[in-house]
C-alpha cells in the first residue's frame, strides 16, 4: 500500500486497526492536548471510527496525517508500517471543537 490513502482507504484501514485494538496515543502531544480539553480515549476512537475523513497532509517528518472529525472531537493520526502494510496507527492530537457564538 502506498500513501497518500485516499479518504475511504484511510477509514477502512483505521477501522481495522481499531478493531485489532492496534493504535497508541501520542504521550508528548495527543494525551497533554485531551487533558486540556476534558476528551475521553473513546471520543477519539469514536471520531475516527464514524467520523469523517479528510484529504491526508504531508508533514514536515515525511509522514502524511489523516483528520477525522465528529461533532465536537477532532483528531489526527499517523499509519506506521511493518514492510507496506500499516500495523498500528498513533492518535498524534485530538481536540474539542469551539462553537461560535456570536
């Protein structure tokens, strides 16, 4: 497989991983940002599970990020691989979503 992973390939591929309980949460930057905004492991999950997807990004360290958004969680992850084949995914940051009130 080769990346970039289109919007659907993203999902499918986060949805099996997810069933395999094979992702991790960033500890420097997903876990301090979800203490910050009051977000449980399962809105993450749930986010990138019945989220929607967007076009994946490049990102300065050569890996592309995917963004998965639900309601009021969003999140991005990064696919690591055993050969082609993403074996796991890490959650790199989530957050809460402001409404605007003006």
């Amino acid at each position: 497989m080769v990346e970039p992973f289109t919007r659907a390939e993203a999902r499918r591929l986060a949805r099996d991983l997810i069933a395999r309980g094979a992702y991790r949460f960033s500890v420097t930057h997903a876990e301090p940002a979800m203490i910050a905004d009051a977000i449980m492991h399962v809105e993450v999950l749930n986010a990138i599970d019945l989220g929607r997807p967007h076009q994946a990004a490049l990102q300065a360290d050569g890996t592309y990020s995917y963004k998965f958004t639900r309601r009021d969680i969003g999140t991005a992850i990064t696919f690591k691989f055993a050969g082609t084949v993403p074996v796991v995914f890490v959650i790199r940051t989530a957050w809460r979503m402001r409404r605007r009130h003006d």
